[in-house]
C-alpha cells in the first residue's frame, strides 16, 4: 500500500527520515517528571510522546523502574517463556554493497550456495537439536535464491518444522503470497536505519540502496497475509534513539492496517565481519540497548522482543528475565555452517557461543520454560 498515510509518508511528515535536529533536541529537553508520568500509566500502550520520554537521555535513571514494569508485563502478556529458534543461512552470495555486511558483493572470498538437498541437511541437523522453529535466511542472491528456490525447500521442511520464517531481500506481494502458501508464515526485514542520508551512505550500490522499497516491504507481506511481521533496525548505523521512534511508527502503522499479524522486534548491534572496518561513530552501549528494549516493551505490550546470539551470553542471561520473548542458540552465519560447508563464510560473528542446550538450562535456571513448539501448524490451515 502507498499513499497519503504510508509509512514513508507517516516518516516525512514526522521529520523521522531527513532533518532530525527537532528531535535529539526534544529528547534532551525530557524531564523527569515526564518519565515518572508515563511510568505511572498502564504498561503496553503506544503513544509517540510515551516513548519520546521513555528513551531520552534523562530516562536512563529509571531503567529499574522500567524493568520492573517490563517483566511484569511480559510475564502477564507471554507467560515465564521463552522461544527458541535457529537460523539457516543458504547463501552468501550477494549483488548488495552494504558496507557493513560480510556478504558485501565488493568482497573477496569464496562464495557459497546450498542446494535443496544440502539445506535439508542442515535442517536435519537443526531438528536433531529440539528446535521447531526455524528461520531461514539469505543474502540477495535473487538469481539464485529464488522463489521457487524458498518454495521447494519450504515443502521438503514442513514436516519438520511447526513454524518456518525468512530473513531475505524484499519481493512482491505475489512472492509473498507463494511462502505463505508454502508454510513460511512470517518474514523479518530490517530497515536498517530510518535515516535516508545515512541509509544512502551505507547501501551505495545494489537494489538495497532503494530506501523506499525496502521500507514498503511490509505492506507487501502484509497484504500476502504473513502472520508474523519482524521489524529492526541495525544499531550503530545511526542515532539509535531517532531510529527508535521511526521503528515504533513503523510498527504503529503495520499493527493497524494488517491487525492479523503479530508485530515483532529484533535488537541486532553492529558485529565483526570478514573485511569489514569497523564502525562505531553511533555505538550502542549495553545500557542503551537495555533501554530501547524496556521502552518498546512498555508501549507495545503483545510485540515479540527477539534476541539473539549477536549478543555476549552474560547479557542475554540477564535480558531473558525482563522482556524477551524469542531467542535463538546455538547459530551460524555462514551457509552450511551446521554440518556440510563448515568452511564457509560467515555474515558476522555470533558473540554467544553456547549449545542450544545450554541455552535452555540456563533459562530454566532463571525459572523460565524454554518453549522449542508452542503451537500446531494445523492452527494455520
């Protein structure tokens, strides 16, 4: 869908996409009595102004508060549950030169594709470990990761899997239709930034450097009638509080119009990648993170918060105990990285290293059930 009430139009008119100043200055003008105000209200309800106050830098003094409420909410909306999922990386291919990815077409290495039959062995392999939640990824390799590429393997895995997903490059609602009619019931895509100037600077070359395409993406998916919708932005390209308020517009805007879908949030930080120079002229801290994370949570009270294993394993632990919904374990980035092409590439590099077993006791340590399957395929049709 585009027109007068698009995303892109709902970002302009709020000064979210281009000229920022008007509001890294009203989130230095927050006060504390702000916070303490919309503290006070009822947990899970959106208002751009709640969340303006709730991200501010003033606001880092209530992260206790915040906490507290945020568990509470999250415990009353999910349950002491967490689900687990794994990745599945197919191809490292790409014709995109984000300058920040591995998979950057500019770089030099050996490339790898998994055949059908290869990516059923990896999932094999996936399935072996308990996981029934898979999510299946590629970079943009079109010419190859078709999809009808997704579709047959997406057939040779439903068996498998009680839910299946995709992280890919943006497709038409036609291809949209065709995974859903498959068994991929979700897909996430991350903006990457909500600022055009520094989404321009970071995707020079590639049918990625289209900032409008990728952003009307979702209505897309909506339309093809996906049930879950994943939304992020990659944190240490731009202001991560501006970034914030643009992804929550975003939210706002597909939890409205495809209100059959359920809206979730991912929090990836800029990680180490082949040949790839560092970046941190907007590094995120741990501290800041935590506080994206709460304030999302207590404006969007049934939204997924995901986590995944981009993180160091002391703090996911301690994540997992005040909003996290869904959490993968026990990943890699690279095609075949589970079993058949253990040599490969990697996207980046994971920071939490631990089994998937491991993950799961040490949520049922901190009293939480790790949920490998919490509904039947059957529901869907």
């Amino acid at each position: 869908m585009t027109g007068a009430n698009d995303i892109a139009t709902i970002l302009r008119h709020r000064g979210l996409d281009a000229d920022t100043g008007r509001w890294r200055a009203a989130l230095e003008g927050v006060k504390a009595s702000e916070v303490e105000r919309y503290l006070a209200e009822p947990a899970g309800r959106y208002g751009f102004e709640r969340l303006l106050a709730l991200i501010s830098p003033v606001a880092q003094n209530y992260l206790e508060q915040m906490a507290q409420a945020a568990h509470k909410l999250t415990v009353r909306r999910f349950g002491k549950c967490v689900q687990m999922y794994v990745p599945l990386y197919v191809s490292n291919y790409c014709i995109n030169s984000c300058l920040y990815c591995g998979y950057n077409c500019a770089n030099e290495f050996k490339r790898t594709r998994l055949t059908i039959e290869q990516a059923v062995a990896e999932a094999d392999v996936i399935a072996g470990k308990g996981f029934r939640h898979i999510l299946l990824l590629s970079s943009e390799d079109p010419e190859y990761a078709t999809v009808d590429y997704f579709v047959e393997l997406a057939g040779r895995l439903r068996s498998k899997f009680e839910s299946m997903s995709v992280e890919i490059y943006p497709m038409s609602e036609d291809g949209y239709a065709r995974l859903l009619a498959a068994g991929i019931d979700g897909v996430t895509l991350y903006q990457e930034t909500y600022g055009r100037d520094v989404y321009a600077e970071n995707h020079p070359a590639g049918p990625k450097s289209d900032y409008d395409s990728r952003l009307l993406a979702h209505d897309r998916t909506g339309a093809a009638g996906m049930r879950r919708l994943g939304l992020g932005v990659l944190l240490g390209l731009g202001d991560w509080r501006i970034d914030t308020l643009a992804l929550a517009e975003h939210a706002h805007y597909l939890m409205k119009m495809y209100w059959r879908a359920q809206v979730s949030f991912s929090f990836p930080r800029l990680r180490p990648a082949v040949n790839v120079a560092a970046r941190s002229k907007y590094s995120v801290s741990d501290r800041e993170l935590v506080q994206m994370m709460l304030a999302l949570r207590l404006c969007f009270g049934d939204a997924g918060i995901v986590l995944s294993t981009r993180e160091r394993a002391e703090l996911r632990d301690n994540l997992v105990r005040l909003c996290v919904t869904k959490m993968s374990a026990g990943s890699k980035t690279n095609p075949g990285g589970y079993s058949v092409k253990a040599g490969s590439v990697e996207q980046f590099a994971i920071d939490d290293s631990r089994s998937p077993a491991e993950v799961a006791a040490m949520l049922e340590a901190s009293g939480i059930e790790p949920v490998w399957k919490d509904w039947d395929k059957a529901f869907s049709g």
